[in-house]
C-alpha cells in the first residue's frame, strides 16, 4: 500500500516541488492533482499518479515537455522511488 511507503511518502513533496520548478523554469502555468490508480487485476498494485494539465501548449509541446521532465526526474530520484510514481503532463 502506498500510503504505508514511508520513503516514497517522504519524497513526495519533493519531487512534486522539482516538477512544479521546472514547468516555472519554462513559465508555464499547471494545474497539478495527485491520485491513486489501483489495477483491479492485481489488488496489490498501486502507483501514485502526479497529473498535472499544462496551460497554453499544443499537444506535441506538452509531449516534449512530458519527457523532459521524466528525464530530469530520473536524473533527481532514486528508480525505487519512480517505479512507483506516474507523471501525467496533458494539455489545458
């Protein structure tokens, strides 16, 4: 269960501050909302889900800016972390 993940929970602000510093880097606005998905096929299966609509950007921008930020965040946070963790970037 993800919210018995003490270390992932103890990164979370963290990485949610790296992304919103980089979408601020770039002067872009997001509206950022955080979730959970749970596979029905595996009951155990759980990933936090960082979605986060960017303002103002056409689709292939936001693509591009999507794998951007994933870069940086696996270059920021350890893979232990980020297996557990989807960055969703969609146009507003």
């Amino acid at each position: 269960m993800l919210r018995k993940d003490l270390e992932l929970l103890s990164v979370l602000p963290s990485l949610c501050d790296a992304i919103k510093a980089f979408l601020t880097e770039r002067g872009l606005k997001g509206l950022g909302k955080i979730g959970v998905f749970r596979d029905r096929e595996a009951s155990d299966a759980e990933v936090l889900v960082l979605e986060y609509g960017i303002e103002g950007k056409t689709y292939s921008e936001v693509l591009k800016l999507w794998d951007d930020a994933c870069i940086e965040a696996s270059n920021n946070f350890p893979p232990e972390i980020l297996k557990k963790v989807v960055i969703v970037f969609d146009e507003l």
